[in-house]
C-alpha cells in the first residue's frame, strides 16, 4: 500500500474510533459504533462477512449490530447484483441519524410513561376518592399532579418529535447549507 493510501487509512481509523466513541453518548455499543463508521467510509455496499472483516468481529456480533442499525435507520439493505448475501449502506447524513435515533427514543419514552401512568392513575384516583387517611389522600392527589404534569411533558415532547420528522423544526433552527 501507497503512503497517501496509508494516510487515508489512519484517517478512517481516527474517525471511525470517534464515530464509535460518541454513539456510546447515545447508548449505543462501541463495536456498533464502529461497524457504523466501516460503512459510513465505503464507498460500495458491504456484505456482513465484508464487515466482520473489517471491524474483527464475529459475525453473530456483526448481524447483532446490523440489526440495532437498521432500526435505527443508520443502515439501509440494499440489493447488489448477482449476489445472494444481503449489502447494507449507512446513512451518510448525520443529522438523519440523530433525527431518527432522538425520534426513536422519545416515543419510547413516551409509550413506557403513558403505559405506567394507565396503570397508576387509577389506582391514586382510588386512593384519593376512598382514602381512610387525610394523609394518603393528600399523597394520592399530589401524586396525580405529577401524572398530570408528565403528561404534558411528554405531549410536548411529541411535538417536538413531530416537528423533527416533519421538518418544521428547522423554521426555528435552520440547517446549516453545508448540512446536506
């Protein structure tokens, strides 16, 4: 290998590092972080053996981490011709990524507070219609603040989703040109 191709690899190998070190900011594992960043740098579609290859995984590893990618949309399938394996392309565009993991995430929070508060709510409302003590009433109904303040929060934050998805967020906050 050529100095200038050496060079080019070192400089994949520090980005494709960083790429892996800041998606553990986002929960996600290094090692997907990595087969993230492998992709992100091909230039043509990869084959999970290609990737295995590459990252010095196992392949369970590698179709482990593909999936969590495809998930989150970081990663596409793609058709290659005349091949039988499946190819996958990452999403080169890093604000895609972000809007779809950040998205992801909130309806996950969301679904698992409304999916709480459904099962709580009922309950403090017993409690605070048939409580035997002044104390567990004032308790109940304090608590029920709390649900009904959650709820407002997670409504906002499902603006908040919507208007990332939709794109009118960026009314507000305008994408940088060099953003595409």
């Amino acid at each position: 290998m050529n100095e200038d191709l050496q060079k080019i690899e070192e400089a994949r190998d520090i980005m494709i590092s960083a790429i892996a070190q800041t998606m553990v900011i986002y929960g996600v594992t290094p090692s997907i972080g990595r087969i993230y960043g492998v992709l992100y740098f091909s230039e043509e579609p990869l084959s999970l053996d290609d990737i295995k290859d590459e990252v010095a995984m196992s392949k369970a590893s590698v179709s482990n981490g593909m999936r969590e990618l495809l998930e989150t949309e970081m990663v596409i399938k793609v058709w290659k011709k005349g091949e039988r394996k499946d190819h996958f392309i990452a999403e080169k565009d890093f604000l895609t990524n972000f809007i779809n993991f950040f998205v992801k995430m909130l309806r996950q929070e969301r679904s698992l507070l409304m999916k709480a508060d459904e099962q709580a709510r009922p309950m403090l409302e017993e409690v605070a219609k048939k409580a035997e003590t002044d104390e567990a009433a004032t308790t109940a109904k304090s608590d029920l603040e709390k649900l009904t303040r959650s709820t407002s929060y997670l409504n906002w934050t499902m603006e908040l989703a919507n208007a990332l998805e939709s794109g009118k967020i960026f009314e507000y906050f305008p994408k940088n040109n060099n953003n595409k």
